[in-house]
C-alpha cells in the first residue's frame, strides 16, 4: 500500500549530466550570455592591456630605449612606478566590480528557474554546480579574448610609442624577478587575466546562485529582478 | 478506514516585512483523501497559495505540522524533501515556470533526469506524455513559441514525468481564456478519475467548483467551510444562472 510508504533521499547527478545541461543553457541564451561574458571581457582586456603597456615600458627603459626615461639606472632601480602600480591597482579593482556585477545581475534574473528547478527534484548543490560551470566556461572564455584583445591594445600603443624596436625587447618572459610581482611577462600575464577572469566570474555567480539553491522553492520563485 | 495522503495540523505562516508581521495562514487543520480533487477556494490575499505552498514542500511553516503519505515533513532531510518534490509531486503554476531556455519536451524530460532515469527511457516516456496533452506536434517548440494554453499542457506533462501521487495547481487556469481553461480542468480532471491523482488545486476559477470532490474555502488564513461535491452542484447551477 502506498500510504506509509517512506520518502526516499534524492540521488546525485553524473557530472556530465551537470555539464550538458549547463552547456545547453548557454548555447540558447546566446544572446544574453555573450553580453555577460563581454563584462568580463571587458574587464581583463583593460587590466591586461594596462599591465602589458607597463611591462614594454620597462622593458625598454631597461634596453635604455625609452624616450621618456632619461636616467636608465633610476628608472631600473624603481622598477615600476607608483603611478603604474596604481593603475594596476585601479584596472583590477574595475575588473572585480565589472564581473561580480555581471554576473550577480546575469544569475539574479534566474531566481525564478532555479525555484523551480528545486520543484523538480534539484538539489541545492546541483544547482550551485550548474552555474558554477555556466559561469566558470564564460569566465574563461571572456577572460582569454579580453586578454587577447588588451594585448593587442598595448602592442598598437607600444608601436605608436616606440616603433619596431618593440618586438627585439618584447617582454614575453618575466624580466626581473627581484622587482616583485608586476613584471610577470606577457604569457604569465595572459595566463592570469584568464584564471583571474574565471575565478572572478565563478565567485561572483556562486554566492548569489548558492543563496538562491537554499532559499525555499515558493521564495526563489516569488523574487523579482 | 480512509486513506489520508495530506494532512496538515495547526499550520501557521507569517511573513515578516521589516516590522510588520503578515499572518497568511492563521491555524489551518485539513485532511485529503488519496484520488481526491480538492479546490482550495478563496479571494487575493486569502492565504490558498501560501496553502498549497506548504503542502507542497514549496515553503515551510512558521507553526504547525504538514504530514504527507503520513510522514511529518518538518522531520525530512534536505535530500528528501528534493526526492519528495521529484516523485510524489507534480507542481502546476498559473505562470507555468517553464524553464524557456528547454524545449517542451527538454521540459518534461527534466525532473526525470533528476529522478536519475536513462536518456533513452524518459526520451519515450516524455513523448508519450506531450502526446497525451495534445502535444505530439509541438515537442520540439521552446516555450516563447507556444500558447498559454499549450504551456500549461507542457507543464501538465512535466507534472506527471515521475508518476506523481499529488497533483499540486495553482491557479492553473488564471491566465487562460475561458475555453482553455476549461479543456486544462477537464485534462486535470481526466487525470484524477483515470489514474487515480489526487489533485489539489488553488483557484478562484468557478468552472472547477463542479469538477471537485470538495471545496475547501479559505478566508484570511483560516479554513471558512468545506463543502462536498452534492452541495456544490446545487451551488453552480446558481452561479450559471448569474453568467
């Protein structure tokens, strides 16, 4: 008989299950998951290309072909200066807000889905995880053309400024070590706009996405953007 | 003895809005038979949703117990109570919260997928159901290109996905126009005889007074009266002579 009959515990997803849904959901909100990721894109491009304009002016401080330095010996000695340093500062701080904003705005608008997918049988984590995902591979994606595109930037600056000798000092490894961590080298840098850019998105969509899993189904449901 | 598939025990719900305190529900005690079509009956503001909120595992109470199949839900663990909403309910809304980013048919596959079913299983089984409601052309159609009416089926279909034992509907027919809405009642009520569903459903649609076993009017949080079915056919003859 049915009555009595105990309520079972809900089971986990395989993760490629997560990932398929996940996958599914940003192919068909195109449209809105590009503008998303452009907020992101947005913030590495102008973080990576302040920071990649300050690494080819180092380094050509240091090969002593820089037209705006005159004393080479104090210029390597400062390494970077403290207006450059923030800058960084400053170009970072935009990022952050950029994409936390985005994407709390991108997972706010879908309360009411993850309300009901708790209604179908979600569990809280499962819906944490799939806007993990979401949010991890937009992050990614956004960050390595926002660096890509800041590169880009700071090269036509640096031709503009100094011409070909660009390319024979490129900084593409870091430099100097000693002179602490903004002279990453422009790989290192790429590689940091696109984990910054990812870990950001991430956190940014996580927390709102986890305190939505965990309000009740009819709450989530309830909440207007 | 009858079979009591809901019951629910002084159950209170108030909402707090900074420091005014709302009491939706003031102590409702009600009981529901299994295969029965209940109408939860009452103004805006009544507290029905908030109601069939609770006894769908949607919200908790602020006081009181709701049991389900005789098991007190207060008591349930988080994985339970999502195990619960997965196979012993099948939720209907009046904005229907389809998920607009899956097809209908991804829609109805949905809960199964979190049941844990094989792709190719609840493929079939996902056809077979949007057949039923009429569907059998329009599988493959998002949401945004469907009717309100042939939402509502879609989420008629996704309720029904694991076999559910409950119906839970609210307002299912609100923002339908008067023959839809009777075709969604009459597909509800077709449900209820043939496989035995019980159905609950909050509505101020009259057209449902004269499918329901029992009506359960609701008036500021407290249960006004219940009436049975023999009442309630006398009552709509009244109503149709007012149209």
């Amino acid at each position: 008989m049915e009555q009595q009959r105990p309520i079972e515990e809900q089971i986990d997803l395989p993760f490629l299950e997560s990932l398929r849904i996940s996958f599914q959901s940003l192919k068909i909100r195109f449209g809105r998951s590009i503008i998303t990721t452009a907020g992101i894109t947005l913030g590495i491009a102008f973080l990576v290309s302040v920071w990649t304009n300050n690494e080819i002016e180092f380094a050509l401080q240091e090969s002593g072909r820089s037209s705006e330095i005159t004393n080479i010996d104090e210029a390597a000695e400062q390494g970077i200066s403290t207006k450059d340093i923030w800058l960084i500062i400053m170009s970072l701080i935009v990022c952050v807000v950029g994409i936390a904003n985005s994407m709390l705005m991108a997972v706010t608008e879908r309360f009411r889905e993850i309300g009901t997918m708790k209604c179908l049988g979600a569990l809280d984590g499962f819906v944490v995880r799939l806007f993990l995902l979401e949010s991890g591979f937009q992050g990614f994606a956004g960050a390595l053309i926002g660096a890509l595109i800041g590169l880009l930037g700071a090269v036509i600056l640096g031709l503009k400024n100094y011409g070909l000798d660009l390319f024979f000092y490129f900084p593409l490894l870091p430099a100097r070590p000693e002179n602490g961590p903004f002279q990453l080298g422009v790989l290192l840098l790429i590689l940091f706009g696109c984990v910054l850019g990812m870990i950001l998105a991430v956190i940014g969509s996580s927390f709102p996405a986890w305190r939505a899993a965990k309000l009740p189904p009819a709450e989530a449901m309830r909440t207007e953007v | 003895m009858p079979d009591i598939v809901v019951k629910t025990e002084d159950v209170v719900k108030e909402y707090r809005m900074g420091s005014n305190v709302l009491r939706a529900l003031d102590g409702i005690n009600i009981e529901i038979q299994r295969g029965e079509y209940i109408s939860l009956m009452g103004p805006s503001g009544s507290g029905k949703s908030t109601l069939f909120n609770m006894i769908g595992a949607l919200d908790r109470p602020t006081e009181g117990e709701v049991y389900i199949d005789g098991q007190n839900m207060s008591h349930l663990s988080q994985r339970q109570i999502a195990a619960f909403r997965c196979h012993r309910v099948g939720y209907i809304f009046q904005s229907y919260n389809l998920l607009n980013v899956r097809t209908a048919h991804g829609n109805v596959t949905l809960p199964m997928i979190f049941a844990g079913i094989p792709e190719k299983q609840r493929n079939e089984k996902a056809e077979k159901l949007l057949d039923k409601v009429g569907l059998g052309d329009r599988m493959y159609h998002l949401p945004d290109e469907l009717s309100g009416g042939q939402r509502q089926r879609v989420a008629i279909a996704r309720a029904l996905a694991n076999d559910p034992s409950i119906i839970l509907a609210d307002e299912p027919t609100a923002n339908l126009d008067t023959i839809t809405g009777r075709e969604i009642i009459d597909l509800i009520k077709q449900l209820n005889t043939e496989q035995g569903v019980t159905v609950i459903s909050a509505t101020h649609d009259l057209k449902m007074l004269d499918v329901s076993d029992r009506i359960v009017d609701i008036r500021d949080g407290l249960v006004e009266r219940i009436r049975n079915r023999d009442e309630i056919e006398i009552e709509v003859g009244e109503v149709g002579g007012h149209e």
